[in-house]
C-alpha cells in the first residue's frame, strides 16, 4: 500500500511501480490533504488489484505532469525579468568583462533562486577568491570552452590559503578540495544562459563539470557519546548542547537557535522552528528578508556581517522532537539557570527566548559550538575526533540501527529526506566491523584454529564459544551489537 507523510506543508504519497529497469519509488507531493488522501486510496485501488501497468501509466502521468509544471514556472520566471533587466538585455553588451555581468547577475540570479544568506555568501566568496582573479578582466564574449576547462585545471592546483596553509613550508600547502573546483565550476556556468540571453555572450561554452570526491563526516558510536557526556559534566552549557544535538540530531545552527518558547514539558517535546547563522552584511542588503525573524545588535560595530535568526534550512526541517528524560531534567536545570541570570542582570538582560545563550542572554554564535567542541577534544586529547556536525550524523546512524534500519521514520524525526540519509549516513563503525570479523572468525575457521588462538579475556572467550554452539545465538548477537551500535561502556 502508498505510504501518505507530510513533511512541512506538503503531503506527500509514496509508493513503488515498475520500469523496464525494476521497481523504482516515486514521491507525489500535494497541497491539501484532500488530495493526498485521493491519490492514495487511488494507488491502493491499483496495488491491491494488482493492476501493475496501470500503476506505471499513473506514475509516469504524475511525473509527467509536475515536469510539465516545472517548465511552465520557468517560463513565466523567465518572463518576469525586471524591466530595467529586459531592456538592458537588448542591448549588444558583448564588449563587457566578466566582473561586469557578475556584478549584475548574481543579486538577480540569488533573488530568482530563493538564495538563503549563507548560500548567497558561499557564491559570493568563491566569486571574490577564485573566479573573478582569473577571468574578472576577461570580456565575456572571449570566453570559450578551452578557456573554462583552463581554469578548473588551474583550479586543482591552487594551493589554500588560511588555516590549511598556516605555518606550512609552500611544498606541504595541500591543493583546493575538489568540492571548491566543484562548486566554482557550477557559479561559473550558471550564468552562461543568462549571459546569452543578456547578449553577453553569443553562445554557451560546452564543458563537462569536474568530478568530486566526497568526504565523509566522522561520526561516534553511541557509547563514544555517552562516554564523552560523562567527562563534560563541567561545562554545563556545552554539555546540554552536545546532549541536544545528539539527540535530536541537531544541527549547530539549529542547536544554538532552539527557542525556549516551542518547549512542552507535558507532552515531552520541542519544536524545531529557527536557526541561528552568521551572514554576511551584503547578503542582508541583496536579499529579501521575508524569511529572516531577527537580526542581532552588532557587538563589534566594525563586524562586516551579523547573526540573524531565520527558519529552518527546508520545510522539513521545521519538526517536533520528543524527548528523553534526562535531557528533560538537563533543560529544567538550564531554564533555572536562565531565570537566575535574569535576575542578576535585571534590566540589562537581552531575552531573545534562546535555550543556548550567553549569561546576559544573547546568542552565541554557532560557530563558537564548534569552537567548544573542538578545544575541549584536543584538551582530552581524542584521537578520532568529530566535528559538531557530527553529533547529528551520530545520533542519526544510532536511530537507523535502533529502529531496524527504518529509514522513513528517522529521515522524517530529523527533517531529512530518506535519499539523502540513505547515502550520506548509511556506513559501518569501526565497532560493528571488530564484532562481524570475530563472527566470521567462530563461523569460518576450525575449531581447533580459533581454541589454539591467544583469547583476550574469559568473558570474549565464552562468548566466542556460545556463538560456535549455538547459530541462533551468533544471529541474535550481531543483531543486537548492530542495533545498539555497540552501546556498552
């Protein structure tokens, strides 16, 4: 049967239909629930009728359908290029450089797209380091293919600048990652249509995009998380942030902008509705800010950006969290603290309603978590050290191996889509490796081999041999240690 979720303000019906090359699934989104609910006694009409080529046909008439949907919008987005743009889009500008059409394109192209301020200052940034150095001064209409895989070639052997190359002999600076080529390659080329249509260009260079290595976040096991709680007790606030973001599988931002207001001790739970970033003053000044609740007094006047509270990174990600019942009492213990520096600072106090605040009550800066994190890693001296990012990615691989790999269910909890937590947190830890070798090695091997072996202590030993007499045993064993993401201390 279709599945019917709502994610943010959509509603959504998922289901699975054939196509030449096997079952593939397909999200329908719809604007009312009334439709949803349609759709889905729709599906389940043609599954449990067993009518599978009628089930294709609809799926392919849906997708169909919002692609033809998709185009329409573009048209009319395209239509609706300002006046001042329009006009000066006839005229022949083929004499311009680069750095002209720039300046002009990307406030337009970050308003079209619905940029949020830290994507803005991400293009902005590769725009000023990388891209506008090489071919600011260029004419644009010069530019050609040859000209542009130059540049990603360049690129790849551009040594970094800042904290990678600090204190580092010339020889030892390592090269910009490949996600940077990655992402300057795209700001470049996606401006070439607009440049045509602009009449900056005659014709668009035809370049195939950079391939880019990912890198996987670091991630712990829940013992490690634990673990790690308990040798943090002294510092209360940087403990309740780690203990939230694992969690709730929390991002930093989200972290630092939990408000105070969306807590619920009676039903157990918060709402994740704000996040705190700092942004840039130009990404301020170009863009909209209906999507921005706060921006923050400035505490350097000479700060070239600023921390501003806005919604959450997507629709999904606005979610309700329940809650544990030690993290419950960790917060009770937090809002006393609140109300206590409430009344030390009497009118001085700034309630921004923050959980994660400073003593007078403003914000901190999500960074300044990771900054917390980090230092208190090296004072402990860890060697597999994560950053706070990773306390999500830990607690989310933690709840897909608790709920037996329910996907749907945990995507869901930490405002994600099962695609991407599918393929960017669906890997092994080191713990759950050690505990399948020691399997294959009671399964595998004679017994003689593995009792003529040195045994690590008489616990691991009767274990090992509880899983060579009993296979029921071996199977309930590796089910348990994977679920619990070998949660023992």
């Amino acid at each position: 049967m279709a599945t019917y979720t709502v994610r943010g303000m959509s509603q959504n019906i998922i289901y699975w239909y054939n196509t030449p090359k096997g079952k593939k699934q397909l999200w329908e989104t719809y604007t009312t629930e009334l439709e949803a609910i349609k759709r889905k006694a729709f599906i389940d009409f043609l599954q449990k009728n067993k009518k599978a080529e009628e089930l294709t046909q609809a799926a392919t008439a849906y997708k169909e359908k919002r692609a033809a949907e998709k185009a329409a919008s573009e048209a009319k987005n395209t239509s609706d290029i300002p006046e001042e743009t329009a006009l000066s889009a006839a005229e022949d500008n083929t004499g311009k450089t680069y750095r002209e059409f720039s300046e002009k394109w990307l406030p337009f192209h970050a308003r079209k797209r619905r940029f949020s301020p830290n994507t803005y200052d991400s293009y902005l940034n590769n725009l000023k380091n990388h891209i506008l150095p090489y071919f600011g001064d260029r004419v644009m209409s010069t530019i050609c293919s040859e000209d542009v895989d130059n540049f990603v070639d360049y690129l790849t052997q551009k040594p970094c600048r800042g904290s990678k190359g600090y204190n580092k002999m010339p020889e030892q600076v390592p090269t910009l990652s490949s996600g940077t080529v990655k992402k300057c390659y795209n700001i470049l080329t996606s401006g070439f249509s607009v440049a045509k249509q602009w009449r900056y260009i005659r014709e668009v260079p035809k370049t195939a995009a950079p391939l880019e290595k990912w890198k996987k976040r670091k991630a712990w096991d829940s013992a490690r998380v634990a673990s790690a709680l308990s040798e943090m007790k002294d510092n209360d606030l940087l403990h309740l942030a780690v203990h939230i973001a694992f969690v709730c599988s929390l991002r930093a931002g989200e972290t630092a902008g939990i408000d105070t207001g969306t807590l619920n001790f009676h039903d157990r739970s918060l709402w994740i509705t704000q996040e705190l970033q700092r942004v840039s003053d130009e990404s301020l000044k170009t863009l909209p800010k209906n999507e921005i609740i706060r921006i923050f007094p400035k505490q350097n006047p000479t700060s070239q950006s600023a921390l501003i509270l806005k919604g959450p990174k997507t629709e999904g990600s606005h979610r309700k969290q329940y809650l544990t019942t030690p993290l419950l009492q960790e917060i009770r213990e937090r809002l006393g603290q609140i109300d206590r520096n409430k009344e030390f600072f009497g009118a001085e106090y700034q309630d921004y309603g923050l959980l994660i605040c400073q003593p007078d009550g403003r914000p901190h800066d999500p960074n300044t978590l990771n900054g917390w994190f980090r230092d208190w890693q090296r004072s402990q001296r860890i060697e597999d050290q994560i950053e706070f990012q990773g306390l999500r990615k830990s607690g989310q691989m933690y709840k897909v191996r608790l709920t037996k790999n329910n996907y749907q269910l945990v995507a869901e909890n930490s405002g994600q889509s099962p695609e991407v937590l599918m393929s960017n947190y669906n890997e092994a830890l080191d713990s759950e490796k050690r505990t399948l070798a020691l399997l294959v090695e009671t399964s595998f091997y004679p017994q003689e081999a593995v009792d003529s072996a040195p045994k690590a202590d008489e616990n691991m030993a009767a274990v090992l041999q509880a899983v060579r007499t009993n296979p029921e045993f071996a199977g309930q064993l590796l089910q348990v240690l994977l679920s619990q993401a070998a949660n023992v201390t």
